[in-house]
C-alpha cells in the first residue's frame, strides 16, 4: 500500500480496511467459482445450492465497499494515490460481483442439466479452462495485495489462451450437438457456463488494468487484441 | 497607438495621466495575443528565472523557474513556511515594503524585468494586482473603495465614466446586485464574503492584468468561498490569475496549472488535473495526501 502514513491515523485505517474488504471478497468468489465448476463437472446438487446462496455474502460485502469508499470520499476528499486507491476499490469490488454473480449462474446451470452425462472431452475442455480462469483471478488478486504492476500486466497477456480455448470449446461443443440433437439442451447450458468462464477471465483483466492504473496512474496501453474476436 | 505590441516594447511612455493610453496598453497585447494564439495553447504571461528571495541572510526562496500562463489560474500550493506567498509577493513587487527583503533574479511581465530601474511600481501594481487573506476594504463607502484606484490612476474623464467602471467592476465581481442599493454605506458594514469580492472589485476596477490572491478563502464560509471560486472561474477569461491556497481541494477545482514549493523551492509544476490524481514528486505526493511529517 502507501508508502508513509498519514497524518491523520483514521484515515490510513479507513483505506487499509478498504484493501481488506476486496481480499477478503476476493477470496470468497475465488472459492464461489472453483466450487460452481466443481458442481458442474461433479453433478454435485448440495454444492451447486451453497453455491447459488453463498452469492448474497458476496453481494453484501459489494455494499459494504462500495459504502465505504463513498464514506472514504466523502470524509476525506482523497488525492492522488489515495484517489485512486478509492477508485480502484470500487472497481475491483463491481468486477468481483460479477465473477460471483456468473459463478452462481454456473451452479444454477449445474442444477439444471444434474441429470445429463456430460462427454469426457467437454467436461475436460470446461475444467481446464475454468482452471485457467480461476488461475487469473487467484494470480490478480495476489498482483493487488501486493500492488505488482507486473504480475497484473502478465494477467492481462494470458487472457488470450482463455479466449482461445473458449473459441475451440464452443467448435467442440457445436459439433456435439449437430451430431445428435437429443445434447443441445445439456450443451447449450454448458455453452453458457463455459461463455461465463471466459468473462470471469474479462474480469481478472479488468481488475489487472485498474490495480496498473492503481500503482502508476496511467492507464493500461491498448494493445491491440490479436487474431480472437469472442463476439460469439 | 499603432504600434505592434513586442516583448522588447517598454510601456512607460505609456505609464502618463492620460488615461486612454493606460487604458489602451493593456488592452493591445491581449487582443493581439487572442489572435495570434493557436487554440488550447496559452502564452507565457509572467516568466521568473533564478528568483531567490532572502529576508536579511536567510534565504526564503531558492531559483525559482516558474512560467505563469496568460489566461490560466495558477494555484500555488506547499505547506506553510514553502515560500509561496514570498513568491507570490515578488510578482508585483510587494516585498518591496519590507526593507530586510532582497530579490534577485529575473521577473519578467510580458517580456519585461519588473525589477529593472525605471520601472513605476505604482504602475506596476496596477497592471498586476493583488487580493489578500483577510478581505481589507478601506474605511470608506463601498462606493469609494471600487473608485478609490481608478481616480488614482486617473482611469475616468468624469463622474460618469467612474460611476461606469465601479459598476462595472463590481458586476463583474458579482457584488453588485447585493449593494447597487446601498453604495453609501461603508464597506466595512459588508458580510467577510462580500467583502472579499468588494476587494477582488477593488482589484480588477484599475483593468489589471495579472490577479495575484493570497489565500483569498481562508476567512471565509463555504457558502462565500464558493462564490469567490466560481468568480476567479469568470475572470480566468480575462485575466492571468496566480492563488496562493492551503486547501488542496481548491486548487484542484479552481486551477489549471499548480505549482509545488516545498522549503523555498519549487517542487513540480504542471497540469492540475495530473498533479492531484498522479504527482510525480514524493514531496507533492505526500503534501496532497496529507502525509507530510
């Protein structure tokens, strides 16, 4: 975090309990979404329902930050690196609340095609990329705790692979269901999960750019996105 | 006069009682000025090179280069003792009147040395006027106190072009509507807010071209500070405006350009708009977050 304290104590405490809060919502939708995928993969019921109602502690904890860094502006007008501090705060916890919202999605989905055997090659292509996608979030919110602009900016590059496992899992799953009709239902839900695991990696690229911005104060350069349009 | 306006060009056979000529001065370089400046860009309207400051051997201010822009609010900010107001008071001269002070270095308004022999400090304190902490009408009707630099500088033929520029002035300080009514009384019987616009009145009545405030907020409520920052916001279009502020969160509203002191020196200067998101200075970086030990 900042480098020297303020001269106001609370407000140094103000901001260390706001970096607090996103640890610790980020630690809980890393675990809604590892345990979203696991229902899935797993047809496990009991998980996929924890799941779905974990997501309102998420949900709360959103509030609360947002609260918070309203509170923080509000009180202390904050400058510089503790505006953006603020900031990022408050756009790290939207991202985040979207991660849990399409985990918990995931999990419905799960509830809904528990009963359907899912082929080996999906639920292989649907695991590694969902371990791919939780690797970025874990690896982006480690990149915030310690405010590592390099690490956030290796995140950024490897949401490619996401992009492109996404793009041969859908081909896969298209061929599936041109093959036999009777698996477009369970394959278009898995479609939607595995659509849903792509933007979890948006997200952790999203918060990659904001904790760059959060360190240096300029924006991530827009590097042009080669070859993949995920537009599908 | 015709002639075109040049930095070398030395305005004092124009400093003389007639007052369309001092009128006529200050009008030429900025209408030529707008034509010649391309848009978004603003010329250098003060220049200071090397400025050091001492008060008999103690040095408050150590070579200061600062360019101030014509049309720009420049806020200077820095924690008490940084040399910011030393510096501000360099700008018309005004350590002058303190006899242990000594200035060295080059201080130049539209091209020319502000401290160089001849030049009329009166005159000179016309052209670059100044408002200061505590709003200090004089003790005359608030009338008198718009009137008082005009008639001095001999600014008005008669009654009536007075009567003009003090209602003038004080339009444009946004008093008038709250006095027209009562410009007999004294100035002194106006509210601290009013008050401070009487003097901004006061400042901008001798068509000044360089506005110099020294914390002009500082003994005012919030209800008067905002009046006077949405006023420095109008007169921006006119006039090159330098304040001095201790509140950050003023000169992140009012200025378009801050510059930094810290301890005599000049720190940073720049866009305010990066200096309060993204300083690049420690010092500045600390003194805005209020870090400072």
């Amino acid at each position: 975090m900042s480098s020297s304290d303020h001269i106001v104590t609370s407000y140094d405490e103000e901001l260390r309990e706001l970096a607090r809060s996103i640890a610790e919502m980020g630690g809980l939708v890393e675990q809604q979404f590892e345990e979203s995928v696991a229902a899935l993969l797993t047809s496990n019921t009991d998980l996929a329902q924890q799941v779905v109602s974990g997501d309102r502690q998420i949900n709360r904890l959103h509030t609360e930050i947002e609260e918070h860094a309203i509170l923080v502006i509000a009180k202390r007008q904050p400058m510089a690196q503790d505006l953006r501090e603020t900031i990022s705060a408050i756009r790290i916890s939207n991202d985040l609340e979207r991660v849990g919202d399409l985990s918990k999605n995931i999990a419905k989905r799960a509830l809904a095609i528990e009963d359907q055997r899912i082929s080996q090659t999906l639920r292989r292509g649907v695991d590694h990329l969902s371990s791919l996608a939780l690797k970025q979030l874990k690896d982006v919110l480690d990149a915030y705790g310690a405010r590592d602009t390099d690490k956030a900016r290796a995140v950024w590059r490897a949401d490619d692979e996401i992009d492109a496992i996404y793009v041969s899992l859908f081909r896969e799953m298209l061929t599936y269901m041109m093959e036999d009709p009777r698996n477009i239902g369970m394959c278009t839900h898995l479609l939607f999960c595995a659509k849903n695991i792509e933007r979890i990696g948006d997200h952790a690229t999203n918060i990659a750019e904001t904790i760059f911005y959060l360190v240096t104060g300029k924006p991530m350069e827009r590097m042009e996105r080669a070859g993949i349009l995920h537009t599908m | 006069m015709t002639e075109t306006y040049s930095p070398e060009h030395k305005p004092e056979a124009a400093v003389s009682a007639d007052p369309n000529k001092a009128a006529e001065k200050t009008v030429i370089p900025q209408a030529q000025h707008a034509a010649e400046k391309a848009q978004g860009e603003h010329d250098i309207k003060v220049k200071t090179e090397k400025v050091c400051v001492f008060y008999g051997d103690k040095q408050a201010l150590f070579d200061v280069d600062l360019d101030i822009r014509e049309r720009q609010v420049t806020a200077l900010i820095g924690p008490s003792g940084c040399g910011k107001s030393t510096y501000l008071r360099c700008l018309n001269r005004m350590n002058d009147t303190i006899d242990i002070a000594r200035v060295t270095g080059r201080i130049m308004l539209d091209g020319e040395d502000i401290y160089e022999t001849g030049v009329d400090v009166v005159e000179l304190r016309a052209r670059v006027g100044m408002v200061f902490q505590k709003p200090n009408p004089f003790p005359k009707t608030i009338f008198e106190n718009v009137a008082y630099g005009p008639r001095i500088h001999g600014l008005a033929r008669n009654k009536r072009e007075l009567d003009e520029i003090v209602v003038h002035s004080l339009q444009r300080a946004g008093l008038f509507e709250e006095v027209k009514d009562r410009m007999d009384e004294p100035g002194t019987g106006l509210s601290g807010g009013q008050q401070q616009r009487l003097c901004i009145a006061r400042a901008i009545a001798v068509s000044p071209e360089v506005i110099l405030m020294d914390e002009p907020c500082s003994a005012l409520d919030p209800i008067a500070t905002a009046k006077v920052e949405e006023l420095i916001d109008e007169l921006r279009e006119n006039y090159t405006i330098v304040i001095v502020t201790h509140s950050m969160q003023q000169a992140a509203r009012v200025s378009q350009r801050t510059a930094m002191f810290h301890l005599g020196y000049l720190v940073e200067e720049g866009p305010t708009d990066v200096m309060f998101t993204n300083p690049t200075d420690k010092r500045t970086q600390d003194y805005i977050t209020g870090r400072f030990g």
